[in-house]
C-alpha cells in the first residue's frame, strides 16, 4: 500500500503527465509531460514545496480578498464600464461581460443571495471557495434566466432541501453580465443592481475579527508559508481528499506553531522548497501543447480536485477561472515569445461555413498588446474595437457563408473593414472566449481553425 509521500508524488506527476491547458482571460497554464530535471530536495524542503503548492491558490484568494472585497463583506461591488484600452489594473481584461463581486462570510451563519430575472440574457453567478474551486455557478444555464434565491449555509452546516453547503467560511461571490452595446449599458446595470446579499445578523455580540493581512508576494518564503498555514488552519474542515497529504505534512512537523518558530534549518528548507514550486509552476507555464495552433483548457480548470500543482499555476496566472461547462478560453499558440504575434505582418482566422464555435451564450475572439513585462493589455486602435465576435455588427460573411476575420496594423480597405481587428506593429496575443459551449466545444471534438500569416 502506498504512503503519503508516494500517493503524494504520483498525484504531481500525474498532474504533469496529462496533456491540455488552462486558461482564465488568457492567461495559458499549460502541463508538462514529466518531472525530469527536477533539483532533487530532502523530504523537509519537499514538504515545504508540497505545501506551498497546496496553498497557493488559497493565499492568493486571500490577497484578493484584500484588494477587492472594501470596507464590509456582504456587498456587491459592480464594475459599471466595459474594458478598454485604459484598462490597466487587470491584465488581459474581458469586453464581453461587467464583473459584480461580493465576498461572503458565513462565520456568523448562513448567507443569502438574490439574483435578478435576467431574462436571455447571458448572465452567471460564480460561488468559489477559499481554495478556488467554484463549487455552485447559478445563472441563465442553471436557472434559465429566472430570478431566485441562494441559500448558503457554512461549512459545519447540514444543508435542507435547496440549500446549498459552502466547502470554507468565505466564499468569492462572482458576477458576469452579458452587454451588447453602450446602448444596452443601463439594462445590463439593472441586473447588476437586482444582485444582493442577506446576511445572519449578530444579535448583538461581537462581529468576527477581520481577516489577517497576508505578506506580499515578494516576502521571505518562511513568511509565506507560515501565514498560509495559519490561513489553512481556519479555511474549513479540510476535504476527505487531502487528507493524504494534509497528514504528509503533518508528520514532517509542518505546523503553523512550528512555521512561526522556525530555526535556520527550517528557514532554509523552505527557501529551498519554494523555489523548487516556482520552478514547478514555471515548467508548468512554458510547456504549452497546441492543436492546430491553440492552447485549450483542461477539464478540471475551476474544479481542481486534488491537482494541486494545476492549482497553483492557475493561481499565478489568474484567478476565478469558469469550468468548462460555463466557459471556455483559448489563447492561440503565436510563434513569439509567451505566444505572441508579430503584427508586422497581418494574419487572419478563416470559419469555414458551418464551423463557428458552437456555444449556447456567445464567442468572441479578443487582441492584446504584449507589453514587454508579458502583461497582455488592449490595443488602442482608431475603431476601439477590441474583439471581434458572434455579437459584432456588419460582420461580413463569405458567398458560401464562411467567417475570415483580418488581423492587422492597417486598415484593409472597405471590403474588410467591418471584419478588421486592427493589432499593433509589435507583438500581440489573441484570446477567444466561449460561453455555454456546445458539448464538442467542451469534449474536444470541435476545434478551432488556425491563426495564418497573409
């Protein structure tokens, strides 16, 4: 029977050894094939690694419940403007929907949601626990549109008939809402503003301490894994699943008590482990497979399961990622650095007739300018178009009802103009975004056409 070091081992390299990415607003996390040329580590430092590994992605929910959540929890915040080519806090922004978010603490009990009549609209309701899972994605796939009600109750809770049980005593509430035009801004912050929160009273004692702030990411790595433990600690009763290795650590006298009185040995082990999970996360990053010259998303993106080093990666490099049942996002494989395009020269992706993204919401493809940080921003352009898609006007079609979309730093000319996505004359990345996919969207059957030089 295996240990937890071996079952440990085999889930990261099993994790490595599939194939597939993931993506979360363009942002590729691609697997790598194998371990090899993995410094090797003593089993302190490769617990250290380990755990860091476990939880990145919590200490990054946590870093941006800091920087999102404001004053009080229990309130949404709205995001009233579409994305433009000012928009520069958020790397890879996203033009097709407007984000509402809310962070909910159900230390004091159960929470409750309202959400909106939206109609046909596209419209979902994200709930991601602290470990990034999104554990309930209400809206127009789940409810058709209808307004309703979701009764959350905390994680020690039995749920009744209806409600629904939160795996962490916080919970990231995520709001996407679909707007076609600025003329349809008003109607779609209507939804916005049906959106609320009911929340457990105190009855008069006293409201739960704040959460602790977390050390920055540049802190030493003992500080880092000593305020995760202590954040793990009071997350949740962990899952069934992690067990194996929650006792892995455990028995290597990883404990928050321990953590926060480390001597120089194991100040020194956790140096050494959180550089190897960097390195991990890296040689997850740059070993992209591509089919038909695009990076696509892994089943479990959103839902992680046990993959821990998967995570992680998509902790770095994005946060709050859709599962594949709601969303899909492909970032198109360029042969330049972090996959770019040189728009020197124009490109083009042709549709053939019969084969645009099969999707039950929308798709559309978006461009960003690669800045020389890797930051992937849009492209001020004499249209402000940044994306092209199923909701783009004058789009125009082919005799025999094929789609090409020209990609270019000049204007084509007025026979392509409505089909231009005008780049710049440096590196670019597109990205394509797909909403209630069609099952050979989400299977793989259907793949997208490549991007060509003309």
């Amino acid at each position: 029977m295996r240990g937890p070091v071996a079952s440990r081992r085999t889930a990261l390299q099993g994790a490595l050894a599939c194939g597939g990415v993931a993506l979360l607003t363009g942002c590729a996390i691609p697997t790598v094939r194998s371990a090899a040329g993995r410094a090797a580590l003593d089993p302190l430092a490769e617990g250290c690694r380990d755990l860091y590994l476990y939880g990145l992605a919590a200490l990054e929910m946590a870093r941006a419940r800091e920087r999102t959540m404001g004053p009080q929890p229990n309130v949404f915040r709205h995001v009233r403007a579409p994305a433009s080519a000012a928009s520069r806090r958020v790397t890879t922004p996203n033009n097709d929907t407007l984000y509402s978010s809310a962070w909910l603490d159900l230390r004091s009990g159960a929470v409750e949601l309202d959400v909106p009549a939206t109609g046909d609209r596209y419209f979902s309701i994200a709930l991601l626990d602290m470990h990034s899972n999104n554990f309930h994605v209400g809206g127009l796939r789940r409810d058709g549109g209808r307004a309703h009600r979701i009764r959350l109750v905390p994680p020690d809770a039995t749920p009744a008939a209806g409600e629904v049980r939160a795996p962490t005593w916080w919970v990231w509430a995520q709001g996407r809402t679909l707007f076609s035009s600025a003329q349809d801004l008003p109607a779609a912050h209507a939804v916005q503003d049906g959106l609320g929160v009911r929340a457990r009273g105190i009855d008069g004692g006293a409201a739960p301490p704040s959460p602790p702030p977390m050390p920055p990411t540049t802190a030493p790595a003992l500080t880092q894994l000593s305020a995760m433990s202590g954040l793990l600690d009071g997350i949740a009763p962990p899952a069934r699943a992690d067990g194996p290795f929650l006792a892995r650590s455990r028995a290597l006298g990883l404990s928050t008590s321990a953590l926060v009185a480390a001597d120089g040995a194991l100040a020194a082990a956790a140096e050494r482990g959180v550089d190897a999970a960097r390195r991990d996360i890296r040689a997850v990053i740059d070993a992209a497979e591509t089919v038909d010259g695009w990076i696509y998303s892994r089943p479990t993106i959103g839902d992680f399961g046990t993959d821990y080093l998967y995570r992680a990666a998509i902790a770095v490099w994005g946060l709050a990622a859709l599962p594949p049942v709601e969303a899909v996002y492909v970032r198109a494989a360029g042969p330049g650095p972090s996959a770019s395009f040189d728009g020197m020269r124009p490109h083009r992706l042709r549709f053939a007739p019969g084969a645009l993204p099969p999707v039950g919401a929308f798709w559309s493809l978006s461009l960003y300018e690669v800045l020389p940080s890797g930051e992937l921003y849009f492209f001020d352009n004499p249209l402000q178009r940044y994306a092209i898609g199923d909701r783009t006007p004058g789009l125009a079609r082919g005799a025999d009802g094929s789609l090409e979309i020209r990609i270019a730093a000049d204007d084509p000319g007025p026979a392509l103009r409505a089909n231009w996505l005008p780049c710049p004359r440096g590196p670019f990345s597109l990205v394509l975004r797909a909403y209630l996919p069609g099952p050979g969207f989400v299977s793989g059957r259907y793949r997208l056409p490549p991007v060509e030089p003309v």
